[in-house]
C-alpha cells in the first residue's frame, strides 16, 4: 500500500514567494524520483502563508530515498529559514 506525507508549513509571510520557489525546484526534482507518485504544494484559501505539501509514495522505501537524495538534502535547510514554526509532518499509509 502507498504512503501519503502531509507536511504542513507555517511561512513566514514575508518568505511566501521565496519558500514557492524552492518549493519549485524541489517539485520539479521529485517527480523525477522513482517510486513518487504525486509531490505538491497547497496553499491554504483564509492563511496564505500555510503551504502544505502533499506526498505520495509507492512504499517506505522510496521515500527514505527521497529523503536521502541530494536535491532533498540540500533544498530542505533552505525551506526551514522560511519557517515561523517547524513543519508538522504526519506520514500514512494506505489501507482501503
């Protein structure tokens, strides 16, 4: 069964723009990624600076790659300066 991430961001609002396009880069690099089946960013409709990526994955495998490829490793520590808070990550799994 796939495995769904939902990583919630609070941004900071002067930091939407920039967060947006790191986020860019690293969409267009994880897609590329075997084993990621949908990777994007939804901005909330009433708090325009809650930015929350949408994930999934074949398996747990694929995504502790995705984890540990470059891309990830070096956009990642970008994102997080653009952060008022740390990300809230929930990872599932599906059942039905």
């Amino acid at each position: 069964m796939t495995i769904r991430v939902v990583a919630k961001n609070q941004v900071k609002p002067e930091k939407v723009q920039e967060f947006m396009g790191l986020c860019k880069n690293l969409i267009e690099e994880t897609l590329k990624e075997e084993g990621c089946i949908e990777y994007g960013v939804y901005q909330e409709l009433e708090k325009p600076e809650i930015l929350t990526m949408l994930e999934e994955w074949k398996d747990e495998s694929s995504l502790d790659q995705h984890i540990k490829s470059d891309h990830f490793r070096e956009i990642f520590p970008l994102l997080s300066e653009c952060l008022e808070k740390e990300t809230e990550i929930n990872i599932y799994r599906k059942k039905l």
